[in-house]
C-alpha cells in the first residue's frame, strides 16, 4: 500500500479533531515528555501500514527530534513567552504582539506538518521495501508501546489511558 503525499497530514487533522484526543496529546507532551507529531505517525502507521519496525522507529525518532529540537520547540517557546508576556505586562503593544504570536503560531504548525511529511518519506520508502504487515487497532497500539519504549517512557495508568483513547477514537474513524 503507497501513500498519498499529506496523507498523514489529514489524518492527524481528523484524529486531533476529535472529542478528548488533543487533550490527550498535549497531556503526552507536557507531562510524560512525547512528541505529538510521533505519536500520531504511530497511530497513523498502525492504521494504514501496519506495524513499524524498530529501524523504522529509530529513524523516525532521530529524524523528529532533530527537527523538534532546531525548529518546532524554538518556536513554540518564543510563542508561549509572549502570551505569558502578555498576560503579565503592560505592552503598548499588545495588540501588535498578539498579531505576531499569531504569525509565530502558524508558523509552528508549518513546521509541524514539515515534519510530518519528512516522517510520511520514510514510510514511503519502507513501503517500497517491504510489504505491509497487518494493519489496526493491534499494529496501532504496538506502535506506540514501542514508542513508550523507546523514550524510556513506562506505560503508567495515565499514559495508557491515553494510548486507548487514540486507539479507540482511531477505529471510529476508520470504520
């Protein structure tokens, strides 16, 4: 199975639309320490490619921190730091500021999506090498325990939790 170039750029937009999955996203990231964008490569694979293999991963992961590293967590910064600045001065500027933090916040998920395609590439490339293996909710939740995994995460009530949140919302919107 090839992919469609934004394929998975379409599909987070679905998955992070639904009831309760941002929340659990941004609770993956701000308290146990995950990258949205792989969490939601996981799912994404598991749903459409099957499940990743630790090379694959390890790709993956080396790819997104990079990228998160140098580009998405710099911006991210810079944007919180100006709501917490205006919340907490008294800016003649505020109107201005707010504006560029707008700017600052598309270009985040600019870079987000950046990165996703370069995470969508190497499916694309694996895909070319080897067959898909079996694809849902099992291959999902493999994927992103072998994420949990490979962070030195470990599958706390919390985390799992949320896991099943995207696995489960996942199959609602494949059926």
């Amino acid at each position: 199975m090839s992919t469609a170039s934004g394929d998975l750029w379409e599909f987070s937009l679905k998955l992070y639309a639904e009831p309760g999955v941002a929340a659990s996203c941004l609770s993956l990231q701000d308290q146990h320490g995950f990258d949205v964008n792989l969490v939601l490569f996981c799912v994404w694979c598991g749903c459409r490619h099957g499940e990743l293999t630790d090379d694959l991963l390890k790709t993956a992961l080396e790819t997104s921190d990079r990228w998160r590293e140098t580009v998405v967590r710099p911006l991210r910064s810079l944007r919180t730091q100006l709501k917490r600045d205006l919340k907490e001065s008294a800016y003649s500027s505020n109107s201005e500021i707010s504006v560029l933090r707008e700017r600052i916040k598309t270009a985040e998920l600019d870079a987000e999506r950046i990165q996703q395609q370069e995470l969508e590439k190497l499916i694309e490339q694996s895909v070319k090498k080897n067959p898909a293996s079996a694809r849902g909710e099992r291959s999902t939740r493999r994927n992103l325990d072998k994420l949990a995994a490979s962070r030195g995460a470990g599958l706390d009530t919390a985390v799992s939790g949320h896991f099943d949140i995207l696995v489960k919302l996942n199959r609602r919107l494949v059926n």
